[in-house]
C-alpha cells in the first residue's frame, strides 16, 4: 500500500507539472499544444510496443479511433479552459467526468449506478454550480469548456471499458496519441509560433509528464485497492491550486474553494461506495 501512494503522489505530481506547463505556454494555440503533448508520449510509447512486438494497429480499430478521438475532444478543451480560468478549478471541474460516464454506462452498457451514487454525484455537480454561481470573477467560457470535455473524457472510460483487455493499454495509448499529434498539428499550421529558448524545453516536456503521469496512476491502481488509492488522484487538485497560487498569483475566493472540496469529497465516497458495491 506504502509503494501504492508513493506511486499516486508522483502521478498528481506529474499531472500537476503537465497543467503548469500548459498554463505557461498561453502565448502558443491550443492546437500546438495538444500536438507537442502528443508526439512527446509517443517517444515512449512507439518504442515500447516495437521492443514488446505488439501489433501497433490493435485488434479493435474502430473503438480505438473512437477513443482517440474523443479523448482528443477532451484533451483539447481542458487545455482550451486553462486559458480562461484557474488551474485548480479547471482540474477539479474536469474530475466531475465519473459523472458522465455512469450516465453513459447506464444506456451504453446497460450497468447498474446505485442511488446512493446519484446523490454522491449530485454532491459532486453541487460543486461545479457553487464555482460558477458564486465565482463572478469566472469566465464563462473556462466553466463551459471544462464541463464539456468532462462530458467526452466519460465517453473515453466508456469506450476504453468497451476495449476491455482485447487490447494492450500501450497500444489504446498509443493510438490516442497518434491521433492527436496529426490532427494538433494539421489544426495548428496557420497560429504556428515557433518556439524559442526554454520554450522548446516545456513543449517538449508535456508529452514526458503526460506519460509519466499515467504510468504511475496505473501501478498505483495495480499493487493497491482501487478505494484507497483512487481518491489520492485528487491530490493534484491540491497541488495544482499550491502552485497556481505561488506560480500565477491565481486567485480562489472562498467559493471556488468549497465548490472544489464538495467535487472531491462526492466523488471520493462514490470511488468507496463503488469498493463495497463491489
């Protein structure tokens, strides 16, 4: 359990790191982002699936373009509410996607949500109405964004059930990536800025702290209990608001701040419920 949180602290950490980064580079079009971000995942992940001899085409291409392209939808309007708001509530805003995904799962796959969850849900969607009820110093269009990528990265827990185990999470990875370094790029040609000095540096980075991220969220799930592990991905919402405060000089009114805590404490006791309905 010990390696297990050590595990989930580097992950937050490295998501963190990949939200800072993002927020630093505001000068530069979404879309350049999002391909920079690709194809620095792409450095481990192409020579993994080589080195392993697993097929880079994958078994179910048509769910994996499916996931790719949602998951691109989301990636790219998270990154898009940075620009608008503060990192800390954009993280925390983007968290309410367990949300979405049982909706989902509820027609898409059939599966059971118990009530008790509906009401942990709608504890969590509290939150996100308090942010932006009572946060005037909010911009709209962050609030929007965020919301709206929640809603495809449900579709991506969706879809990635769907894959199941028919294919291995480097190659579902690896097309996601894939991609999105096509599409940022062909999307970016006409706001291209090339990079100059440290630039390059924390372009090149974000697809290293991206993959990094996700790796130890994975062994993190792996060698602990998902219910006493799951919640601690919230601690970047914590981190992220540290170093937005610091970094940024961001502010968060009292609030943000309680409609932060109600998103991470519902879905919290949602990931304990979901252990014991289990």
């Amino acid at each position: 359990m010990k390696k297990a949180i050590q595990y989930m602290i580097i992950s937050a950490l490295a998501f963190t790191f990949l939200n800072v980064f993002v927020k630093s580079l505001d000068n530069f079009s979404v879309y350049q982002i999002v391909f920079f971000r690709s194809i620095g995942s792409l450095f481990f992940t192409i020579p993994f699936l080589l080195k392993n001899k697993i097929s880079l085409l994958g078994n179910q291409k048509g769910l994996l373009v499916i996931r790719s392209v949602v998951g691109l939808i989301s990636m790219t309007l998270f990154f898009l509410s940075l620009k608008y708001i503060a990192m800390g509530t954009a993280v925390s805003i983007r968290y309410i996607a367990p949300i979405f995904a049982a909706f989902f799962a509820l027609f898409l796959l059939k599966e059971k949500v118990k009530l008790i969850q509906w009401m942990f849900f709608a504890i969590a969607f509290s939150g996100v109405l308090i942010i932006k009820g009572f946060g005037e110093e909010l911009q709209i269009e962050g609030v929007i964004f965020a919301v709206v990528s929640a809603i495809f990265a449900g579709l991506v827990y969706i879809t990635i059930r769907k894959i199941g185990d028919k294919d291995h999470p480097v190659v579902v990875v690896n097309y996601f990536m894939v991609i999105s370094a096509v599409i940022g790029g062909i999307l970016s040609i006409n706001s291209w800025i090339n990079p100059v000095g440290k630039e390059w540096l924390i372009f090149l980075s974000l697809g290293v702290f991206g993959y990094f991220a996700q790796l130890y969220m994975t062994k993190a799930m792996q060698v602990g209990e998902t219910n006493q592990v799951a919640p601690l991905k919230y601690l970047e919402v914590i981190f992220t608001i540290i170093i937005g405060l610091v970094w940024f000089k961001e502010i968060y009114s009292l609030w943000s701040l309680m409609g932060i805590l109600l998103i991470v404490v519902g879905l919290t006791l949602n990931i304990t419920i979901k252990k014991h309905k289990n």
